[in-house]
C-alpha cells in the first residue's frame, strides 16, 4: 500500500489514496459517485481509476470511456486533496427487485517507488416502484411512493408493499392425495415436469411434517421460491411462491384451507378418493389466487 519512508529525521513525500463509492438508484439507472483523495505529502505523477459495472449493466456515457468494457480514466500528477467522478449505469432487464448489484471500483497510483493498488466492492439491494394499476389514477400509484421513499446506504430505496407472485397452489387430503391444483403457467411439456417432482416432495413433506401433530404452518425453500403449507384437520394447502415479501400470504393460506373444510368437513373424514365428492376444491383454490382471503380471519 502507500507508504512514507523516513530517512534521519525528515519524511520522503509520497502520495497516499482513500477511496468510496455511494450510489444512487432512479429506476433501472444508478449512478456511483467515486471519492478518491490523496491524503499523502506530494503529487502522484499518475492516478486510473477502473469500474467494473454489475453484471449486464450498460454503461450511460461515452462508449469510448471504456476499454474492454471496462470504465478506466487517467489523471496527472494528482495534487493532495479530495477527488470525485460519477459514473452513470442502466440495470439488465433480468435484474429483479430485491436483486443485490456489486460494482467493483480499483485505484492504480504511482507511490513512493511502487504501483500502488486499492479496491472497493459496493453492494446494493435495488428495488423498484411498482407499475401504476390499470382503473387508478397514476397520482393514487405515486403518492404512497412520495411518503415512502427513503435515501438508504447512498440510493433511493422504494418499499412498496406487494403481494407475493403465486406459482402453484397443491390442495391435498391429508392421506397425499391430490384434490386440485394451479400453475401461474401452463406449458404442458415443463409442468408436468414440475408438478411430478414438486408433488412427489411435498408429499414427502407433509407425510413427515404432519404425522404426529394438527394444525400449524409451515414454510419451506424450494430453489428460488418459498412454499407454505396450512395443515386443517382432514386436508393440507400449498403454495409456491416468489418474491422476498410475504405480506400475509400464510394467513390467507390458513383461511382457505379452513374455508374448504367448512365446505366439505363431512366428506373429508371418509373421503374416498372420488374427486366429483369436493366441487368446492377449485373455487377455494382459485379464490386464494385472486386473493379472496385477504380479510378472512382464521377461527381460533
């Protein structure tokens, strides 16, 4: 790193950098602010910075700022004191809200007789602001935004409450058996894929979860997405879903098993297997997705 060395009783002048990098978020943009200063006793005859942009990001300025997609920038003789640059970047598409970015900054500088080489990684979860729902005026999509948004760790965080993504709902009897289900998506070929592994699991699951005990909710990671199941007395529901926010998800889960069980109990207890005995199964199922639940409370 940089040094000063001392010979009798006077120090050699040399160059010394800090570096910081804050950001800012507006949208799919984010613009990192560089501070570098030389805190040293003499001019360093060369100073490059160097940022690599997170993965996928699209530089906003000049292309010829880059060299091999690398944003470099050279400066002479570099006086003691504080120094800024910002760099303006466009997100992928891919990157999803709650994503984390890292943007990893270097400064190269000649020191007292060596090149001198500092780092600084910047980490950042990026969130975005939900689109305006169609029949609402924009100004009712935008003013919670208003009140909400918060300058955090050098960028502008949106929190914005959002209902989890549903993927797939399984309603069970408590025996395994499959009484309904519900994909986001259906695509015969990869579904089927899916629901034969994901069941196969589940139903392991609930088999080893809920042997031994009633009631309850339980959660579970499956790859990228979290499945909650609600356990009534006679059948079992669960839905896969994505996004870090849960925003009373389990609860509306817990409503519609017992709703369902309201609906059927008496069948339930000796179901025979014989799907056409619950005609209720796909309306509780398909009122969970729309969201039916969400002021339902669960009897205690």
């Amino acid at each position: 790193m940089g040094f000063a060395a001392t010979v009798g009783s006077g120090a050699i002048p040399a160059p010394d950098f800090t570096l910081r990098v804050d950001a800012e978020q507006d949208g799919r943009m984010i613009t990192y602010t560089i501070h570098f200063e030389n805190v040293g006793t003499s001019n360093a005859s060369t100073v490059t910075l160097r940022d690599v942009f997170p993965e996928g990001a699209a530089y906003a300025g000049d292309p010829g700022d880059l060299v091999d997609g690398v944003w470099v920038k050279t400066y002479a003789a570099v006086a003691p004191g504080a120094y800024e640059e910002t760099v303006t970047v466009e997100l992928s598409a891919v990157v999803a809200h709650g994503d984390r970015v890292v943007n990893y900054v270097e400064i190269e500088y000649v020191g007292l007789s060596q090149v001198v080489t500092k780092a600084y990684w910047h980490e950042m979860g990026v969130e975005f602001a939900p689109a305006p729902q169609p029949g609402f005026p924009a100004l009712v999509a935008v003013a919670p935004l208003a009140g909400g948004a918060a300058a955090v760790a050098g960028f502008v965080a949106y929190r914005p409450r959002r209902r989890p993504q549903l993927e797939q709902v399984f309603l069970m009897h408590s025996s395994g058996m499959l009484i309904h289900h519900w994909a986001a998506n259906t695509s015969p070929t990869r579904d089927i894929d899916i629901l034969s592994g994901m069941f196969v699991i589940l139903k392991e699951f609930v088999r080893d979860s809920f042997r031994e005990k009633t009631g309850g909710l339980t959660e579970l990671q499956f790859g990228d997405s979290r499945v909650f199941l609600a356990e009534g007395r006679h059948a079992i529901l669960a839905a896969v879903a994505s996004g870090n926010h849960v925003n009373g998800l389990p609860a509306q889960i817990a409503a519609a098993v017992e709703d369902f069980e309201d609906r059927h109990g008496g069948i339930l207890t000796e179901w025979s297997g014989q799907l056409d005995q619950l005609p209720e199964a796909k309306t509780v199922v398909e009122g969970l997705v729309r969201g039916d639940y969400g002021h339902r409370r669960v009897a205690m």
